[in-house]
C-alpha cells in the first residue's frame, strides 16, 4: 500500500525550517522537535516522509543549494565546469559550508546520514558532471577515451581536499589555475 501522499505546502515548510535551523544551531544540534514546531507540523509527518534527521538535513540543504551550484549551460562544456567549480567553492566559502563539514563529519559514523548524503547530494552532482563531460565530448571538446568519473575526480577533489582538510584558499585563481591544469590533459589537441 502506498504512503499518504505529500501535501507540498507542508513538505516545503519542513524543507526551509530544517535549512534555517541548521543555518542558525547547526546540523549537530538539528532535531525533529525543532524542525517539526519551526513548520507547524507534526513529528509523524517529518517521519513519514523521512527517514530521519539526516535523510532530511539533505534534503533541505540541497533544495537550498541546487540553484546557487547548478551548472551553467554557456554552449562551452570546458566554460561551465569552471564556472560550475567557481560557483561551489564560494557557496562552501560561505555559512553552507559549516553545514557540509558538519554533514560529512557525522556521515563518518552515521551510515544513514552517509548514504543520504551520497544518494541524494553527491551522486546527483557527479551524474550532472558526467552529463557535461559528455556535452563535451560530443561538441568536440573533450577526447573521447577520458574516463569522466576520473576527470570528475581530478577537477573537484581538490575543492574538497581544500574545504575540508587543509583549509587552504579556495578562490578563484586556485580554481582557475587547477582547472586549466586539469583540463589541459582532457582537451582535444588544437581546442
């Protein structure tokens, strides 16, 4: 038997309290209670349609990002990875980047938040990358033996690395000096 069906009104209204609530408390201290009296809903609601906090935080962070780290469509593949690059390294510059440090350090020992950070953030963000590189590769850009999740690897990685563990700068002369290095090696020669 099929679930009760969404009331979009109230799914949005949890989505944008649980986004503001980890913006104001953190995800750490992010709670159903919280989130449920924030909406105006109930607990069972939150429940019935998430699996949890973490499930949930995810969702809401990535209704919140998707337009401020969508990639750009120029007509250039090569263009749109960099801007796409640009523009993720400085929404991590920012008061969502608290919230992605928290959200992958309690995917460390949470396999829920884990895999609902994979499934519905990471994973959706690669396949766009690959939809690029594949973009690409059909106008000509790219060569067409790269391995697309290698080069996916080889672009953002460093962002992570960067945002993550070093804490070195993520500008934008990093950004456009570790594409144009990386990009170099993917380019069909004479583009």
């Amino acid at each position: 038997m099929a679930g009760r069906k969404r009331d979009e009104a109230a799914r949005q209204a949890i989505l944008q309290s649980t986004f503001e609530l980890m913006r104001e408390e953190g995800f750490s201290r992010l709670s159903i209670e919280g989130v449920a009296a924030c909406a105006g809903v109930g607990k069972a609601t939150i429940y019935r349609w998430w699996a949890g906090k973490g499930a949930l935080a995810v969702e809401a962070f990535l209704t919140a990002a998707e337009p401020l780290i969508a990639f750009p469509t120029s007509g250039s593949a090569r263009d749109d990875i960099v801007r796409q690059m640009r523009l993720l390294a400085e929404f991590y510059r920012g008061p969502a980047g608290r919230l992605v440090r928290e959200m992958i350090g309690a995917a460390q020992c949470d396999a829920t938040i884990r895999t609902a950070f994979m499934s519905d953030f990471l994973e959706p963000r690669r396949e766009l990358a690959r939809a690029v590189f594949r973009r690409g590769v059909a106008a000509g850009e790219f060569r067409a033996d790269v391995d697309a999740d290698v080069a996916i690897d080889a672009l953002w990685s460093p962002i992570y690395y960067r945002f993550l563990v070093s804490g070195a700068g993520m500008e934008d002369a990093f950004i456009s000096a570790h594409a144009e290095i990386v990009l170099r090696g993917l380019m069909v020669d004479g583009v």
